[in-house]
C-alpha cells in the first residue's frame, strides 16, 4: 500500500530550487516600515512577472489628521494581513482575502489619536503575462460613494517610461501601485 498521494504513474511531487538569480530573502516587517517612504512599500525587490509582491503599509493618528477613501481596481488577487494595530477595528492576525475591486479606508476609531496605529502587509502574485495586469484609482464621494474621478493604468509600464531610479530600473519598474497612487492624487 503506497503513502503517496499522486497517481502511480505520476512523477514524485516537488518545489523546484529557486532561481540564482531571485534569491530567498527575508525582511522583518517591523525594522522594514521604520526606513519606509511611501504607504505601499515593497519589501522585497523581486517584482517581475509570476512574483509575489508584498508591501507594507502603515497608517498612525496625529492631531489634524485626515484620511480620505478610494476605490481600487487589480486584475491580480490581494491578500491583506495586519501584523500590528491599536485603536482599528482590525487585530494583529486577521487576514483578508479582498476582492479585486474594494474601497480602500483607514480602519482607525480616532485619527487625532497619536496612539493609534495600524499596520499590514499587502501582497499581490503579479501576472505571468503583465501586459495584461492593470490597476484603476477611484477617487468616490465619501457620503454616498460616487465615483468622482477615475485613473486606470497598466501595472507594468512601456519600456519607455522613465521611472526616475536609474541604478535599480527593475526595481522601480515591478511595482507601480505608490507611482499610480501619486499620479492619481495630483
């Protein structure tokens, strides 16, 4: 009697090596958020294509503070994961498989609350064949929640388009979500 769960004419299952060049990497998420400068910063610099592209985004109340709400778009599946939270109606643990049309919204009780913080991993398996993976903005009323302006693109640019990060092009190229979101708000 075989143990195994494949077909008997199956070849065995197996997780082939990584590539030389995509080496395992990790990163503490915690020591990651503290030298990051954007709301969605990736935490690994592997962004091509068939790659999982986490990034980090963390949110902290402060007197006078504001956050808006949008609707976003991905041709791609996300899975959001909280690591750290005080004050938001989301815990460290809770893990959310969005559905790739979603309002985006701090989820703090009190945004003057310097106390309060939330902070999550956002992570996205882009495309085989990225020219087909897009992402849209919505900017939305936030009483009644009509659209106001819209902002599609294509998650991986023309070849073309400069980036503006000429020692590490790939790098800047893999993930457009933080340029996209820059673009849309001016």
């Amino acid at each position: 009697m075989s143990t195994s769960t494949t077909p008997q004419n199956a070849a065995p299952l197996t997780i082939p090596a990584p590539l030389k060049w995509r080496e395992p990497l990790k990163v503490n998420v915690f020591r990651h958020m503290r030298s990051a400068n954007t709301a969605l910063c990736p935490m690994f610099p592997y962004m091509d294509e068939g790659c999982f592209a986490p990034a980090v985004a963390v949110y902290s109340g402060a007197p006078g503070r504001k956050v808006g709400l949008f609707k976003h778009f991905n041709t791609v599946d996300e899975i959001l994961v909280v690591f750290g939270a005080n004050g938001s109606r989301l815990k460290p643990g809770n893990t959310i498989a969005d559905v790739r049309e979603h309002f985006v919204n701090i989820t703090l009780d009190d945004f003057d609350d310097p106390s309060q913080n939330f902070l999550a991993v956002i992570i996205q398996r882009q495309s085989e064949n990225r020219e087909d993976q897009r992402e849209t903005v919505t900017f939305v009323c936030e009483s009644c929640k009509k659209p106001l302006r819209e902002f599609p693109c294509l998650s991986q640019p023309p070849a073309t388009e400069p980036v503006g990060l000429s020692d590490h092009p790939e790098y800047a190229r893999g993930f457009e979500a933080p340029l996209n979101a820059s673009r849309a708000a001016r």
